[in-house]
C-alpha cells in the first residue's frame, strides 16, 4: 500500500518539509505491474503475499477487481508491505519501502504446472533475491519468456532472463553488483547483450527509452505530457510491454505501448489508480512515433 504525501520540493538530509495533506493508494511493484498487464489485456497470475491486516484485503481485493488472478497470493504472519512516497511539485518522487509480507514470496509459490502453463514470466525484485533468481533459472530452464524488472536495482543473474528493463541509475548499480567495468547504460547494456545474448531496455524518463540486444537496437520516444505524479511510470511500462509481447506483438511494437502506457501513467496521482487500460493506450498511440532502429 502507498502511502503518498505531496512536497514542494523532496527533502534534504536532515530537512523537514511540510505538506498539506496525505493520501493512500494501491501499489507495490509486482501489484502494479500485474494490474498493468491485465488491463492491457493479459491473462495473469500473480504470485505473492500480503499479511493478514486490513492492507492486506483491501489490495487483494482491488488487483481482483482489475481481473488479475490472486489465488496464489498467499496471507502471512507479517505486516501487508508499504511504501512511503514523497512527490514534488514537478512530479519527482522519492520512496522507501517498507518490505514486510513481500520477504515471505517464495519460487516454490509457482509450481512446475503453472509453468508450464505460461509463455512469460515477469518478475520485480521486491521479493528475496534467491527466490526470484530461483525462478527466473526453472523459467528459463522451461523455456518461458523471462522478464526482469531489476528495481529496487541488485545483483542479477543475466543467464538466466531474456530481457532486464531497468532505469539509468539502476543500470550502473546492475554493472557494479555483477562486476561489469560499464556505468554508462548504454554501454551496460552492450555487454550484457554481447556476454550473455540479453536484451536490456533502459527507460529514460521523459526522452522514452532504448533497446539493447544482440540482434537489434530500438529507440521509442514519449508522450508529450504535463507530469503530475511519475509514481508507477516504470511498473505501467513494464507491465505492458510483457502484456505486448505475451500477446504476439514483436518488441517495437510492445516498447510503443508501453512508452505511450508509462507517459499517461504520469497524468494522475498515485501508481495502480493511473494505470491506463488498453482503450486509453490505444487513443494515444498514433501520438508516438513508432521504435526506431539505430
């Protein structure tokens, strides 16, 4: 759950900034992501827990009602995870979690039949890292598209995925935990693609994002847009782009709706309230330039 408070500016070490209100919304990565994928009409499964607090229901409750299969959301004995999220007036944000219930996910949540039943797999890292890197190693090993959203940015195992979508700033801490010389995204995404055939999509904000693979290199601008909230940009545009490509679209067509996705996503406040559906992604697309080679 998000709890959101709207600043002036975000805070200094040791600064105290007054806002005039607070808010609560539905969120967390895996959460938002899924919502992303359904209502840009996926079939999905999420996997996860939630404690057994009121949080708990009511998230369990809302991603239900965006038709996101939750019956392997399991309740457990620690508190529903929240997020703390600070948003300035031009649309910055700053956020910590809070990761409680989310520790408890374990690989073994997604049986071998459920495997076996997907074509993608689309993961976050909000989870315990051996659990997420022992899934991404069985989905790959059972031949499954095996997307990873590395945020918050660690350690990954690139063998064992076929695309890593990450930021700027999560991209240089990728390299560094994997031992990579590259800080540059572009350039980690070079080698992540020459050493171990991965295709890395790097967001850029405002200027869209690229595409970094062994075979291809794409460029997809934005939206034009007045940013009122980024919160959730990054989970609308991963969550569509697995949507696009479960769907049978090829990936420059999948990174347009999801640039046209994450940009709309910046329209209202909160992350899982903005998440655009696939009429509203589908009214702004011809807005967007299709993916560029370079």
């Amino acid at each position: 759950m998000d709890l959101i408070v709207p600043v002036p500016h975000l805070p200094q070490p040791g600064e105290t900034v007054l806002s005039p209100s607070h808010a609560k919304a539905p969120g967390g990565k895996g959460a938002n992501q899924a919502v992303a994928a359904a209502r840009a009409g996926a079939e999905v499964v999420m996997v996860g827990c939630v404690g057994r607090d009121g949080f708990g229901d009511e998230l369990l409750e809302i991603v239900s009602a965006a038709d996101v299969d939750t019956s392997l959301i399991d309740h457990v004995e620690a508190p529903t995870g929240i997020a703390l999220v600070t948003v300035a007036d031009d649309g910055e944000n700053q956020i910590i979690v809070a990761s409680g219930a989310n520790m408890a996910a374990g690989h073994e949540m997604v049986s071998d039949d459920l495997l076996g039943e997907c074509s993608t797999v689309l993961l976050q890292m909000e989870t315990p890292l051996r659990e997420v890197f022992t899934l991404t190693g069985r989905a790959k090993a059972a031949g499954k598209r095996v997307i990873l959203n590395a945020a918050p940015a660690g350690p990954i195992m690139p063998e064992t995925l076929d695309i890593l979508i990450v930021n700027e700033g999560e991209a240089a801490v990728v390299a560094a935990e994997i031992g990579l010389e590259e800080r540059a995204a572009g350039d980690v995404a070079q080698r992540l693609a020459q050493t171990h055939g991965l295709t890395t999509i790097v967001t850029l904000g405002a200027q869209g994002a690229v595409a970094i693979g062994p075979d291809a290199h794409w460029r997809i601008g934005s939206l034009v847009v007045q940013p009122v909230d980024s919160v959730g940009a990054g989970d609308a545009f991963s969550g569509v782009f697995a949507a696009g490509l479960d769907n049978g679209m090829e990936l420059a067509d999948a990174l347009r709706c999801a640039a046209v996705a994450g940009s709309l996503t910046c329209l209202e406040h909160g992350a899982m309230p903005a998440l655009p559906d696939a009429e509203a992604i589908d009214a702004r697309l011809a807005e967007l330039a299709p993916a560029e080679p370079f």
